[in-house]
C-alpha cells in the first residue's frame, strides 16, 4: 500500500483507541466495514465474495453520494470497457 501512497499506523487497542503521537484510530474503517455488514444478506455472505460485496458497497455509496442511478452509471463504466471494434 506505501507503493500507493498510503501510510501504514497502528492502534494497540489493549493500551488506548488512539495512538498520542499519530492520532491514528480504527473508528472510521470499523464503522464503514459496519455499514457494509449491514447490508449483505446474512444467507449468502462468503468470506471469499467479501472484495466484490466491498465494490458493490462502495460503487451503491458513489451513486448515491453523486446522486445517480446505478443501473445507468453502471452502463456508462460497461460501455467504457466495451470495445465493439474488438469482436
């Protein structure tokens, strides 16, 4: 992820939420990740889906952000990967 940009920081939860020096806390990765749970089915949840249930979410929650409808936002990004010159 440092290759990407992102720093990596730690919370040892056993001493404290939030590390002193960094600020560095978990609440906004748990409280996201609690959204996502909430709304996958509780039936067919498989761990081995969990990145595709994670881009569903975060696609649903662009959309909404944005105010757009899915299905046509959806179409735009197929279309965009669709190369009708390649078949």
């Amino acid at each position: 992820m440092e290759d990407e940009g992102f720093i990596h920081l730690t919370v040892i939860h056993s001493i404290q939420f939030k590390n002193p020096q960094t600020a560095a806390h978990t609440n906004n990765v748990e409280g996201m990740w609690r959204h996502v749970k909430v709304s996958l089915s509780q039936c067919y949840r498989k761990k081995r889906f969990y990145g595709r249930y994670l881009a569903q979410f975060m696609f649903l929650k662009r959309c909404r952000i944005l105010n757009i409808k899915p299905l046509t936002e959806f179409f735009k990004f197929a279309g965009e990967l669709y190369d009708p010159k390649a078949m």
